[in-house]
C-alpha cells in the first residue's frame, strides 16, 4: 500500500509540472510579397496536412503509405464505434514531428501525399511505431506539423558613419531564426525556423521597400542626413519586429566663410592676435581652417595667431568641412609700427616777463604718424598718457628733455633742451665729502651743488683770503690737498652766479714716522725669550711690528709687539704706522734716520745633556755568561752617572738633576719620576724583575735622552715536586723523577741524594727498595730548597690460594669452582700489596681475592693468582661430571606438492651418546609449533598455511633440540589489479581502460601462484595479466581478476573524464574605467553605451572546465581572450560581438551574441534665423549625430520631440538666449543656445556648442504640448524624459532560488536509505524499491527544474523578483519536498522495525 501511495504522489507532481507548461504562442509576420523591382517573394510557411471533413480532431492513420491499409492504435482507438472514424484521435495541442513523404518515390499512390509521423497516445505517450497520415495541398489553419511562426532578430546594417561626398552603398547583413530544417525523431514538437531570406527597408520613416534576395543594398545619394530603417524576413515570410537604423550623410556644399577677429585694428608696436571663427556648415561641419599670412602659402590653423614684425600684414582665411569642400575667403590686415619717431628741431620762445617758454617742437614718422609732445627734466621717457598734440612750456631755467610720440606708442629719443633765460638764482652746495682714512702725502675732498634753473657750470675752492681753484664739471668735483688745513667750496650756475661760501678741513695726512721706546726680555737660562716691545705714533697709529737678524728693511709685519726666539745671537726691531711709515725712518722734510733697535742675546741653551752609565752595588749570583743582565738576592742600589752639552759657539748651562724609575719597560713608565740622590742611592727592596730608567735636566730645562739597566731581585726558594714510577705497587725498581719551578729566576741545579748535581730543572733517581731520599734545589738567584722523598710502594713475596666444587655429583648442568686467595706480609716491615686478581681458565680476570670458574665440561683448570705487586700463584684443579649433549630430530610433510589445503608435518626424535663415554638420559617430550607438548619421541602437527615451524625435542637430562621445518605450497590470498584511462585527460571521444593484474606475494614472503585471466565488464575473459577495455561513457566498470590459485578480485574502474556536453557562456559589458557616465540603455535588441566598454564573460562547464575564452566582431576572425584579461572596446561603431568558450574536452559552446553600439560623441546641431509670416522669427534647428542616431530634442520651451527626429521649427517673439537640447541614444548631451536680437531676415549662423554630460540624461516622455508663445532662456532647464522603449528581460530571482532549492531537496533524497542492516527482510527490499522510486521522480523533477530555468531565464545581469513561472517553480519544489519528507519518515519506520527485529534475535 505505501508503494501505491508513493507511486501516486510522483506521478501527480509530474502531470502538474508537465499541465502548466504553456505553450508558445504563434504569431504571423507582416512582410512584404514582392521585392523593389516586383519580382515575387516564394515564402513557406511549413507542412500541413488536411483531413476529413468531420473533425480537425480526428485522422486517419496508415501503416503504409496507401489508401486500404488502416491501422488502429490497440492502445486508443477512437472509441464511439463509427465506421467512417476508423481511426485515431489526435489531442488538440498535439504538434508532431514530420516529414514530407513523396509516395512516386516509394510505388504508391502519386495523387496523394502522406506526411511521415510518430502517434502519441490518448493517455500522452508517444509511440515508437511510423506511420503515415495523407495530407493534400490546400493548408488548413491550425493543422501544421512542420512550421515556422517566430520572427527573426538581428538585423544589422553596415554603412559608413562620417559624411560622405558622393552617393553611398548601404549594406544589410546578420539575422538569426531559430534553424533552418525540419526536426528529427528526437525534437520536440513544435516551431523551427526556416532560415533568412532576405532583407526589407525604410528610408526616412517612408514605406517598407524589399531587397531582391540576392541583393541585400540600397544605394544612397541624396544630400544631408538620411535614416535607414531595416528589418529581416524569414522564408516563411515572418518580419522582424527588432529593426536597425542607421543614418547616411551626404554633403555637396560648401561651407560657410570663416570670420577673422583681430586683437586691435589700429597702429600698434606690438605683436597682433589674429583668431579664425568657423561660420558652420550645413551639412558635414567643419574640419579644419586654413590661414595664410601676406601671400604665403595655407597653414593649418589651431590656435590664435601672432604677427609681431614691422609693417602692413595681410591674413587671409578659408574653411574646409568634413568632406574636402573649401569656403570662400575672408581677409583682415595687421597694422604694426616699431620705428621710433624723430625730432628735428625745438625753438624756444619766452614771454614777455621771462616767467615762461613756449617750446615748438618739430618731429617725424614714416608710417604711424606723430600722436603728441611731452618734456621731462631728466633723461626719462615718459609714460604714454603724458604725451599732448597741445605747444610744450617750461617755467624756470634748466636742462629739459623733449619727447615725441607716434600713434603706435612708440617714443623718440630724449632731445636735450638747455633753458638759461629765466635763471637769477645762485647755484647752492649741497654737501662736501671730505677723505676719512689716512695718507702719507694727501687727501681728498668731493663738493656736490645744485642749480634749479640753469645748471651747475663749475666747482671751485679756496684757502682762507685765497683766491678760488675753479674746476670744469656740472653738479660734482673730487680735489686733492697735500696739507692738512681748512679750506673753502664755491658753486658757479651757466649764468654766472657763485653760490656761498661753504668751509671744510683736511687732517688725514701723516708725515711723521712711529717711535720704539722700550725693548725688554728675560735674561736667565732657558730654551726661547719672549722679546716685548713697546711704541707710539702721533697721527695715524701703529700700524705693525718686525724683528729680524739683520738690519735690512723687514716685508712682513706682525699686529702685535711680542716675539718669541729660540737662537743666540744680534736682533733688529721695527715699528710701522697706518700710512707705512717706519720706526728707523726720518719725518718727513728730516735727514737724521734713528735706524733699527738693536739688541743682543746670550741665555739661550738648545742641547740636551747625556745619561753616562748606571752601576750596581749587588753581587751578581747567576753562572757566567748565561744571561746578559744581572741577578740578586740581596737589595741592590745602583749610582747614576750624567754631564751637559753646550750650543755651537755658547757655553752650556749645566746638569741640574738626574731623574729615575722603576719600570718593567717603557710601555709601563708613569708620570711621577723620583729625584737621584749620592747619598740616597735608589734601591728596590721588593722582588722584582725589570728595568731601573733614568734621565738628566740642564738649568736651561732640557731634558736628556733615557737609558736604562735590566735586573733581577728574589730571595724565594724554588719549588719542587716528584713523581715515581712506577707509583703503584711493584715487585722490582722504583724510579724517583724530581721537578723544580722557580717563578723568577729559573732553577739552575738539583742535588741527588747520592750528591750528584744535575744543572737541570728535573733529575731522576732509581732505588731498589722502600725508604726515604734526600734531595736539594738552587735557583739562579742563588735561593736553594731542601726535598725528602718516602718510597713505600715495593713488594717482593708471592700470593697464595685454595679451591672447591660447588657440586661434585653428575648433572647435565656446568660446574662451579670457587677459588680463594691470599697475600702474606714482606721481610722489610712495611704492609703487604694485597691480592690484585684471579686469572679464570678461560683468560677471564676477576679483581678479588674470591673468584668463581663454571666448567662447561669434564676436564682440568688452573687459576693463576696476582698480587698487586705482580707476583703470581698458579692453581690447579679438575671437573668429572658433566653431561649435556642435545638429542635430535626429522620431520616428513605429506603432500609433499603445491596445495591450497592444510599439510601433515610427521616429526621422529633420537636422544645420541656423549663423547665422553657417559649413556645419554633419553628422549622426555616433544612441543610442537602451537605450544603442544606430547612426551613421546614421535608427534604429527597439522599447518594451515605457509611459514616456518619449530619443534623442541627435549631429553631426560634436560637437554633440548629446536627442529625448523618450513611450508611454502599453500596460497589463499587474492589477486590484486589496478587500471589506467587513457588518454587521462578529458576528451569528447571514447577512452580505453587498461587493466594491469598481478598476483602479490603474501605477507609471510612466498611465492604468488600468479594472475590467470581477466573478465571484462561484457563477460569478454582475457588470458594474462594485462587487458585493454574501451567505453564510450562515463560511468563504473568492473573487472573480475583470477589467479591460479583460484582465488578472484573483482576491479572497480571508473570512467570520469568523458565530456560530451557543451559549456555554457554569457557575456556582459563593463565601464573601462571609473566615471560619471549614464548607465546602460537598451533599444530594442542593441545596446547602446557611451564610454570606453571591457567585455566581462562569465562560463560554466559541469565537467571539464573551461579552456578558453574566444570572440570575434562581426565577420572577423575569432580572437583568443583570457577572461581576467578581457578585451576592450574604445572605437566608436556599431559592432555585433559573438562570445564562444572550448572546455578542456573540445567541446565548443553556442555563440553568445549582442549588438552594441559605442558612440562617445556628442551630437552636432547649426541653426538659421528666418522672419515668419506674423513678424516673429523662426529658429530652424537641425541635429545630426554619426553613430547612434538622435533620441530626443527639448525644445526651449521643454516641449520633447522623439523618434529619432533631428529637425524643428521654433518661433520667438521677443530678443533673447534660446536653448535646444539633444540626446542621442548613447546617452550623449549637446546644448545648443541660439540668441535672438533683432527681427530681420538676415540669416545668421552660430556653431553648437557641446556640453558635457555630467549628470544631464535624456529627456522624460511628456505630453508633448506646446505653449503658445515662447520665451527667452531663464536660469531653468528643460526636465529629462526618457523614450519609450521596449523593456529589457531580466533574470528572476525567485525562480533562480526555486531551481537550486529543487536541486538541494533532491540530493538530500538520495542520501536517504531504507535501512542499514547487510540483509533485509521482504518487507524492507519493498520499502527500498519505493525509495527507489522516489528518488526516480525526485531526479526528474530536479532535471526538469534546471531544464525549464535555462530555457525561460535570460542569463543577463538584470534582476527581477517573481514571473509567472515562479508559480511552476514553486509547485515542483513543493512536491520534491514532499517526497523527501515521505522519505524520511519511511526512513524511520525502518528504523524502527530494524529495532524490532534485534529485539527478537536477542530474545
């Protein structure tokens, strides 16, 4: 009953899923019947049938293609018993897939056609027979079974996007239906396309107008801007309703004359600004502007041009528009002047009172003319706005300047004007600069007057009552005076008048020389003498001090008076004042020169004394000859010995002290120096080994250089060790080996207590016997230390020992002897050495004097025993009774052949005699492998596998033998077997398993009987250890494997790397780089963009993965891409871009394909004014955009107008700035402002003016009216109202989530398990087929989940939340759900009644 239920809920989850399906809808084309030059179109629609006239419901089905042999479905059947109805009913929605069938070609009936058709069932299977149903020409609607009703899509255009000068060829391509053949066995029943047939277009939104189907162009000659519309038509006769436009233009005018707008358009002296203004064009627009300078030759012109040079420049002008056609010319002139003009003459007129002077000026300029006069009173040009055509005046005497100016700017050169007529006032001195430094014959004076009227003609000067120097200058003069004194500065103007007297004084002249008037130094003994000098000067001060040996004129001076010498002998000092004058000179107009100071010296001392000798008291205790310094045991106080030496020519000052130090070289001599003393000699009363340093000093305080003695001073006796040898005991000599130390001095004899005397610092002595010896030390300082050594370690008397046996009666075991030993006391009275050890027979020492010896077997031992001495005792003893030979065994294995059975292992024991005479003790057991004991001398022991054995036989002495016994003919174990696919690598073809076997060893190290054959998943059995098996799937395969033995393994292969389904691919675009642009719109089926584009794509492949990514851009070729790398797309066109991706298998996906269009450009738009007939003027404005094509125009009032249309008429009333607004489809803005100021019908032309689409996006769909009268632009703009478009299909988001949902709930079905015992009952293998089942429709609901989502899902990256599908979705999530619930509570009775089962066994 719970499998009827089961089966009942998954059959009615799959007729609720497969009622919901809605079937396409069908719809008819609208095009046209005949192309352009009237030829028909041949269109088909598809195949038909028509039937009886009863019911379209009802046919007639044959199984042949003839008119007498009806068959009737057993399964339907029509059910009302009719004769006429003999027959089957088809369902209404039944769309069957069918070929045409031609009966000539088969022998049948020719006047009647059958279509060749698979039946479906009344319950809604389809059947598996073909049979064949009449069909005849007319067609019936409704009745298709091959057709095609669904228009084609992705029509392009190709067409040249710039102006064009001539006509242009328009080239229509691209298109895709949904196949091009009927469909097969296996297709679904329903629409399938019939491929592409030809083209349709419309110019200017007229009528449609049909390409031949073998001409797919339309030529283009009309001027201006032209919009093609185009669509594509199937062969059934089905037009697309998605179209593509595009716009051709033509240009035959030429463009409007440039303007010229100069900086300034009269004289100038500097450069000229000359810029070019294109006036538009009406068509293709301007591409450049060409000047051309005087004549020349035409220039591309850029930007704003200067002329600089002198003269008349002509500029000229013309335009070039985007198609070669050239303007007419516009012509302008620069007018520069740089020639300073000139003046040729100035007549100077006064008035009658003398106050004023009229000054005519006559001047000159060739080219600009003369503008004005100005006059300055300096040497100045003046700045423009002081020039005057007016008469110049002036109205005081002076010197004047005289300027003219031209109409350029440019000024003359200063002419110089002298004004003397109306001058009656005295020059006055302004200042007198009189020489601040000193001189030795002169000074200086410079006088500075001024005269406002005429001038300063001359400067003079004067002693007191003198008459006055005069000197010819104007405003400065410079005197020089050899006297000091106080003199008198005049001023005398061009009239004659002399300004006041004005007084000065000069008094920088020195003419006296300096005087010395002391000279001092320090006239006791030294080594240098400061010479101190001291002198004066009356006028200028000292300016320096010299001191040489002889009495020439010194070259270099110091500032100060102090000197420092170093020589004996005559010195001249000098003093020099600030105008170097000198001491040993005479005044000036004097004859007694003084000469230099002279002094002499005679104290100075420079020579070091000399350190003679130093001379020990001590006596020297150390051998002759052996060491080249001295050595003491006593305190030692040397004399100190030294004298002075003089300077060359001068006699010496004389030692003073003797200095000295105890050091032990010169890196460890101090500062602090002791003073030698005769009658306190120094003396070092510590020990000491060193050097004694002394050095001397004479009155002058030199220092000698230092000499030095080395010593020695100890009075520590040496020390001393020994050593014997040998040091432990012994039975023969001793050897005493004395070593002395001495830390200073060294030892330099030993004394043997024989009296020998050995120079050495070790000596040896050899004594025979134990006592004390005497020995004595002596180092080099004559020290000496007494040394007795005790020898005790010599002993001459041998050991003794005794033994026993531990048992002395017979045993199988070895014996034990214990031996004891002794040491007696020797002659001399000192202890004996003691027993050191006991040599065993076997050479084995025992340090003891008790040691134990087990023999092993009948015989006689010795021990030899050892004092510590040496001495030796041998010991002899002897053992009789041991017996312990092992007895022996044989074993027989039976079979004695190669077997898989257990094998018999027959053992016989024997106990042999011993080789020393004595009878054996006799077998006692026998213990066999597994730890059996049998006690007899024969046992039999079954082995069930191959291995080594072990028997011990034991005998009645305990003696035991081990008997090894091996077995190596049994195998059980196994083949074993591994397997390779190849190719390895994922491949869409068939693959071949190899299968590799071999028989391994067992674990206990034996020989494998060997591989025998292999049985192929078919049942195919190859002989041998290696088999090659090919499969064209994926999936699990088993390989049985035998080996000799018999033994059998079966292989599990599995095949996973078998990929026979395409990868799936889907693409989108991208911004390049971050900015503020618009986002993405969409136009019927193209994509429009206006920023630079990345191509992001997106693949799946549930198997091998993707390989490789591949696009190309219309009909090129494809291009290789690496998705983390994508292509990018920065040219402005209109491009179809198909995406494709190969997965390591080979498989290639279908070609995903958009058609985009990337236009960065914003539109272009010109205007012309032109009065209306009610006196208003009408702006007719036109756009024109390249590439996209217009989307909209705001007029200024905000009135939209749509649909592509570029044009419009606007009427003002009234003077003002009207705006015009224009999108193109691209998202691209142009603000093009015309202003309006007078009502006359003069054309006027102005260029757009793009603006940059920063937040601007395209105008809002409005009600389209219009105001009554328009209005001059405000500070408010026109609201964005985007076109009505055709919305864009988006993914769905809770479809996505009910798919993946359906998917989880399946999977977790699939883990669910009937049970988990290894053996079931009846009533659980009928619980584990309805899991069967269940996880059966689980599966095809999940299936068909995924299926339905990829074929009404677009894969693009727009989201929307439900659809109607979600409802199918849904309920298909709905049913899988309740199959896993069913599931797991079946799952749990399971478990339940496993339980219950348990509880039976056990009880």
């Amino acid at each position: 009953m719970e499998k009827v239920k089961r089966l009942a809920v998954c059959f009615l989850s799959c007729l609720i899923c497969i009622a919901l399906l809605a079937p396409a809808a069908l719809a008819a084309g609208g095009a046209l019947s005949a192309d352009r030059n009237g030829a028909q179109y041949d269109y088909v629609i598809g195949y038909c049938y028509s039937g009886s006239q009863q019911s379209i419901n009802t046919r007639e089905i044959f199984l042949s293609p003839n008119n007498y042999d009806v068959w009737l479905c057993s399964v339907c059947g029509l059910g009302d018993n009719n004769p006429e109805h003999i027959g089957t009913a088809l369902a209404s929605n039944l769309y069957m897939p069918c070929y045409g069938y031609d009966i000539a070609a088969t022998g049948g009936d020719t006047s009647i056609r059958y279509a060749l058709v698979r039946h479906r069932h009344n319950n809604g299977q389809l059947s598996n027979e073909r049979v064949y149903i009449p069909i005849n020409v007319p067609m019936y609607s409704g009745c298709y079974y091959g057709y095609d009703l669904t228009e084609p899509t992705g029509v392009r255009i190709n067409a040249p996007s710039a102006w064009q000068r001539d006509s242009v060829t328009v080239r229509f391509e691209g298109g895709n239906d949904t196949g091009t053949s009927l469909p097969d066995w296996s297709a679904t029943p329903g629409d399938y396309g019939s491929g592409i047939h030809h083209y349709e277009y419309s110019i200017n939104g007229g009528a449609w107008t049909g390409c031949p189907t073998n001409d797919p162009t339309v030529v283009i000659s009309s001027a201006g801007v032209t919009t093609i519309t185009a669509r594509v038509v199937d062969g059934a006769g089905n037009a697309s309703s998605q179209t593509a436009t595009a716009q051709v233009r033509i240009d035959n005018a030429a463009p409007n004359v440039p303007r010229i707008t100069l900086s300034t358009g009269q004289w100038t002296n500097g450069t000229v600004s000359a810029a070019l203004h294109d006036n538009g064009d009406s068509q293709s627009g301007i591409a450049r502007l060409e000047y051309a300078l005087d004549g020349g030759g035409g220039e591309a012109y850029s930007s704003a041009l200067s002329v600089m040079s002198h003269g008349r420049h002509a500029i000229s002008a013309r335009a070039i528009d985007n198609v070669g056609r050239i303007s007419g010319t516009a012509n302008k002139t620069a007018l520069i002047d740089k020639v300073k003009p000139a003046v040729s003459e100035i007549e100077q007129i006064p008035n009658k009172e003398y106050t004023e002077l009229n000054l005519n000026v006559t001047a000159a300029d060739a080219d600009s003319g003369i503008a004005g006069y100005a006059v300055t009173s300096d040497n100045k040009a003046p700045p423009a706005d002081a020039f005057s055509a007016n008469i110049l005046t002036v109205n005081k005497n002076g010197t004047y300047y005289v300027w003219a100016s031209d109409k350029a700017g440019n000024i003359s050169d200063g002419t110089r004007l002298v004004v003397t007529a109306l001058d009656i006032v005295p020059p006055t001195i302004v200042e007198v600069e009189i020489q601040q430094t000193w001189d030795a014959q002169k000074n200086w004076a410079k006088i500075t007057a001024a005269d406002d009227n005429s001038g300063v003609a001359a400067i003079g000067w004067s002693v007191e009552d003198g008459e006055i120097q005069w000197g010819n200058t104007s405003d400065t003069a410079t005197f020089e005076y050899t006297e000091n004194g106080n003199y008198i500065a005049y001023a005398r103007d061009l009239s004659g008048n002399i300004s006041e007297p004005c007084p000065f004084t000069v008094d920088r002249i020195d003419k006296h020389s300096p005087v010395i008037d002391s000279v001092e130094w320090d006239t006791t003994w030294s080594q240098y003498k400061t010479i101190t000098v001291e002198a004066h000067d009356t006028e200028s001060g000292l300016g320096g001090y010299a001191l040489t040996r002889t009495a020439q004129r010194p070259v270099e001076w110091q500032d100060e008076g102090v000197f420092e010498i170093s020589e004996n002998g005559s010195y001249y000092l000098w003093v020099v004042d600030r105008v170097e004058r000198v001491s040993a000179d005479a005044d000036e107009g004097l004859s007694n020169a003084p000469g230099p100071w002279e002094i002499t010296v005679d104290t100075i001392d420079r020579s070091k004394p000399v350190m003679d000798s130093i001379l020990h008291s001590a006596q020297d205790n150390a051998p002759e000859n052996k060491f080249d310094y001295p050595h003491f045991n006593e305190v030692d106080r040397p004399s100190l010995l030294a004298h002075d030496i003089a300077d060359a020519g001068w006699t010496d000052s004389g030692v003073k002290v003797i200095y000295y130090q105890f050091a032990e070289n010169e890196k460890f001599l101090g500062a602090d120096w002791r003073t030698y003393d005769e009658n306190e000699k120094p003396a070092m009363e510590d020990e000491y080994y060193g050097r004694i340093f002394a050095k001397a000093e004479d009155q002058a305080g030199n220092v000698s250089d230092m000499i030095s003695a080395v010593f020695m001073f100890e009075q520590t006796a040496p020390a001393a060790d020994y050593a014997l040898t040998p040091n432990n005991w012994t039975n023969g000599d001793v050897e005493i080996r004395i070593h002395a130390e001495d830390d200073m001095s060294g030892v330099q004899s030993i004394t043997l207590p024989d009296g020998t005397v050995v120079d050495a610092d070790a000596a040896e002595y050899r004594v025979m016997q134990n006592g004390i010896y005497e020995f004595s030390v002596r180092d080099h300082c004559g020290n000496v230390l007494s040394y007795p050594v005790d020898v005790a370690n010599i002993d001459l008397m041998p050991p003794t020992a005794d033994y026993e046996l531990l048992t002395d009666e017979w045993t199988n075991v070895p014996v034990t002897i214990r031996v004891k030993a002794d040491d007696p006391s020797p002659e001399d009275g000192y202890a004996p050495s003691g027993i050191r050890s006991i040599t065993l027979p076997d050479g084995e020492v025992v340090e003891a004097d008790t040691a134990d010896f087990i023999a092993e077997q009948n015989g006689s031992y010795d021990f030899i025993v050892s004092d510590n001495a040496g001495n030796t005792y041998t010991l002899h003893t002897e053992v009789s009774n041991i017996d312990y030979l092992s007895p022996q065994a044989q074993c027989t294995i039976d079979p004695g052949q190669w077997t898989n059975q257990p094998v018999a292992m027959h053992i016989t024991a024997t106990d042999p005699s011993p080789e020393d005479g004595y009878a054996p003790s006799g077998i006692q057991s026998i213990t066999l492998p597994g730890g059996m004991v049998v006690d007899d001398s024969q046992a039999v022991f079954t082995a069930d596998k191959n291995g080594k054995y072990d028997f011990v036989i034991t005998d009645r002495g305990g003696n035991t033998f081990v008997l090894h016994t091996e077995v190596k003919i049994i195998d059980d174990l196994l083949p074993t077997a591994k397997y390779s696919v190849v190719p390895g690598k994922w491949t869409n073809e068939s693959v071949t398993i190899e299968v590799t076997a071999e028989d391994p060893a067992p674990e206990d190290g034996y020989v494998a009987s060997g591989v025998k054959k292999i049985a192929f998943p078919d049942g195919t059995v190859i002989e041998g250890a290696y088999a090659e098996f090919t499969v064209h799937e994926n999936g699990n395969y088993d390989f049985a494997v035998s080996d000799h033995g018999g033994n059998i393994f079966t292989l599990h292969a599995k095949v996973e790397n078998v990929d026979t389904i395409c990868p799936v691919v889907d693409y989108h675009f991208e911004q390049l780089e971050d900015g503020d642009h618009r986002p993405i719109e969409e136009y019927g089926e193209r994509e429009y963009y206006n920023y630079d584009l990345v191509l992001r794509a997106q693949a799946e492949d549930s198997q091998s993965g993707i390989a490789r990514y591949e696009y190309k851009i219309d009909e090129g070729e494809w291009i290789e891409f690496d998705a983390s790398v994508p292509p990018v797309f920065e040219d402005e066109q209109i491009s179809r871009v198909a995406v494709r991706v190969w997965d390591a298998a080979g498989n290639v996906s279908e070609e995903k394909i958009r058609e985009i269009v990337l236009d960065k450009t914003p539109p272009r738009a010109t205007h012309t004014l032109t009065p209306s007939d009610n006196g208003n003027i009408n702006i007719n404005f036109e756009a024109d955009c390249s590439i996209s094509g217009i989307q909209s125009l705001v007029q200024p009032d905000g009135t939209a107008v749509y649909g592509g249309t570029s044009t419009a008429v606007y009427e003002v009333d009234c003077n003002g700035d009207y705006d015009f607004t224009v999108w193109d489809f691209c998202g691209n803005q142009l603000t093009h402002t015309v202003t309006v100021s007078s009502f006359t019908a003069q054309n006027k032309t102005q260029a757009a003016k793009p603006q940059e689409a920063d937040d601007a996006k395209p105008p809002l769909d409005s009600d389209h009216t219009q105001s009554s009268s328009a209005q001059p632009k405000k500070d408010s703009t026109s609201k964005p109202a985007p076109m009505q478009q055709k919305p864009a299909r988006a993914l769905t988001l809770a479809d996505l989530v009910c798919m993946l949902l359906t998917l989880l709930l399946a999977i977790l079905t699939w883990t669910r398990q009937a049970g988990t015992g290894e053996e079931k009952s009846g009533a659980q293998r009928q619980k584990s087929c309805g899991f069967g089942v269940q996880k059966a429709a689980a599966t095809l609901l999940a299936l068909f989940s995924i299926l339905l989502f990829f074929l009404t899902q677009p894969l693009v990256w727009r989201i929307q939340l439900f659809d109607w599908w979600t409802i199918l979705f849904a309920l298909m999530t709905l049913a899988v759900l309740v199959l896993l619930i069913t599931c797991q509570r079946d799952k749990e009775d399971a478990r339940k009644y496993e339980d219950k089962e348990d509880e039976e066994v056990f009880l």
